[in-house]
C-alpha cells in the first residue's frame, strides 16, 4: 500500500485515483501563451502541472499562473538547489529534484528543510538519459537507478521527511518497466511513471501506452505523465484514454467503430474522424458508448449493444437505440443525425 502524499489540494496514493500530470511547453517570454497553455490544460483534464524552472526569475511565474488556473504546480529542478529553495519559498506545490545532477548531501537536506517548513512534497525523479555511462541492459540500468533513487530517500527520510514521489523514466519501455516494478517491490513512496524521451507521436503513444498501461494493470503507479514530442494538450488527451482504456477514468463519450474492409460501402474514416471532432466540441460528458459499424455483418450487433449506435448498408445508415431501430437515414446526413439522438439520450 502506497503512502499518500499531498501536492496542493490533490490527494495521491493508493487511495485515490491515478493523477494526470501535464508540462507548459511555452516559452517563458511570452506570459499570454504560457497562461493560455495552462488553461488549456487544465481544461483538458490536466490534475496538476510541471514547470522548468531554467533561472531564478522563472520562479515568479507561479503566482502569476495561480490567479489563472487552479492546478497543483510543479517546479522541475536541476543542478541549482538554490532554484529549489526559491521555488519553495515562491509558492510552488511541489518540487522535483534529478539525484543525478543535485547530489550533494548538504544542498539536498537544505531544500528538505525548506520543503519540511512549507509542507511541501519532493519528487525525486530520474531519468535513463542523466547518467554518463552506458549500461549493458535494462535490468542493468534499472538496478542502477532505483540504486540511485534508494540512496537520495535516505538524505530525505534522515531529515523525517517523507512527503515523497518517485519517478524512474527510461526513454525505452523494459527499463521504466524493469525499474517501477522493482522499485514498488522495496518502497512504499507513491510513482509518478512516464517513459521520456519516447520519439515521434506515434512511438510515443504506443509506447507510453505499453509503458504506462503494463505498470498500471498490476496496480503499479499514482500519477502518470504522457511525454511526446506534440502540443502538451495532447499529453493530457492520451494519458486519459490511457485510463479510460484501463477502466480507471471515465471519459465521456465513447466511439467504438469498426476498422472498415471490402464490405463497406462508405467513407467510414472520414464518418467516424468527422463525429469524433464533433463529439469533441460538444464537450458532453455523458459516459456513452456510440457505434459506427461499416456493414450489416457486425454492424447492428454492435450497434445495439452500445447506447446507440448506427450501421451502415447499401450507402443507407440505420440508428439503433439499444435494440430498437429509432431512424433510417443516410452518409450525408448521419453526422447530424446520430449527434441529434446522442445529445437526446
Ligand atoms: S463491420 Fe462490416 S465493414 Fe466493418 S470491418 Fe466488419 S465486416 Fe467490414
């Protein structure tokens, strides 16, 4: 059982459920962007945020960002405990600190102190990419860096500290797996997971889905952070589906459609990426499940095991409601057809 562990106003721990965390990209130069980043994620379904903290002025922006959004914020420390300190001191929720590039024991027990004073949580967070040797496999490395991380609680725990989060992020799936598992075995801290450095989108989807997914069914991990290299909202998006794909989030609506093949008579990918935006800007919230089948093989079974659902057959669509078939109608006008009847329900 994971401890719990307060960042702002939101729980974490085995008793809650998984955290989304997101990360401002903006650049700092521009404040309008950067706070309009910040809504935007909050908006999205963002649970706290993550901030780098490059220089000491950067500090400042968090209060500057707590008269626009709510959300818990992070302050994402290397190599200067002095960034720490005045992090603290700033206003931040919660730091995080690299084992690997503030690693001396005086400086380290300095911002405990502080975090000590300001009730404020510390992530220790480390990275496969901040060591400076190679290691010969992902058992290797993931042995190193819960090692690493074991060695940094006891700086924390000496000073009665143990308002602590762990993260152990290997840009490869078996070492974040490797070492979250192996961790979890040895402590009790709550983890925050997230592969880093996962490539281009859709590596980073498959692979934060793996990742995080696989350690998240075996109840393995307390907040979860997508990285890719897109827009953050995009982050935001996939870590909930992630959930939703888990059973540990209910989104709302969702699309179950069929992957098309020779039988189908419609363009179903233009039909379902057309709805889907649709569905999005809508932001209803009702948990429904939507069928759009290409053909009568599957099509009505489906359809009628969803809320509602449609399938299509001679370029005619027929609306199924459960098991009723409410309307008869066609590719032209399904979009606004089918939203008609979701918003009914
Ligand atoms: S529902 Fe019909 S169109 Fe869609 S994949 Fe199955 S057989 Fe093909």
């Amino acid at each position: 059982m994971t401890r719990t562990v307060k960042l702002g106003s939101l729980k974490i721990g085995a008793k809650y459920p998984v955290r989304i965390k997101g990360m401002l990209k903006s650049p700092y130069s521009n404040i309008d962007t950067l706070i309009k980043e910040a809504k935007l994620l909050e908006k999205e379904g963002a649970e706290a945020l993550r901030m780098a903290i490059k220089e000491e002025r950067d500090v400042k922006l968090v209060l500057l960002l707590k008269k626009e959004i709510t959300l818990p914020l992070v302050a994402d420390i290397h190599f200067h405990y002095r960034f720490a300190l005045k992090a603290i001191e700033g206003g931040f929720d919660g730091i995080r600190l690299n084992p690997l590039n503030i690693t001396s024991k005086k400086e380290v027990t300095r911002v405990v102190c502080a975090a000590k004073a300001h009730k404020i949580p510390i992530r220790i967070g480390i990275n496969s990419g901040g060591f400076k040797r190679s290691f010969g496999s992902p058992e290797s490395q993931a042995k190193e860096m819960v090692s690493v991380v074991g060695d940094y609680l006891k700086i924390l725990e000496k000073e009665n500290f143990f308002d602590i989060m762990v993260s152990l992020k290997g840009s490869d799936v078996r070492t974040t797996a490797i070492a979250n598992e192996f961790f979890a075995k040895k402590f009790d801290y709550p983890l925050h997971l997230g592969i880093t450095a996962t490539g281009t989108f859709l590596n980073g989807v498959v692979k934060s889905s793996i990742g995080l997914g696989g350690l998240l069914s075996k109840s393995i991990g307390n907040v979860i952070r997508v990285s890719l290299t897109a827009p953050s909202y995009w982050e935001i998006r996939i870590a909930k589906q992630i959930l939703a794909a888990l059973s540990l989030r209910k989104l709302g609506p969702e699309i179950i459609s069929c992957p098309t093949c020779s039988r189908c008579e419609v363009d179903l990918i233009k039909i379902v990426d057309k709805f889907d935006k649709a569905l999005l800007q809508s932001h209803l919230e009702k948990p429904l499940h939507i069928a759009i089948m290409g053909c009568v093989v599957n099509g009505p079974g489906e359809a009628r095991q969803a809320d509602i659902g449609v399938a299509f057959g001679n370029k005619k669509a027929v609306v199924f409601k459960k098991d009723k078939i409410i309307k008869q109608t066609d590719e032209k006008n399904i979009i606004t057809d089918l939203f008609k009847e979701v918003e009914r329900l």
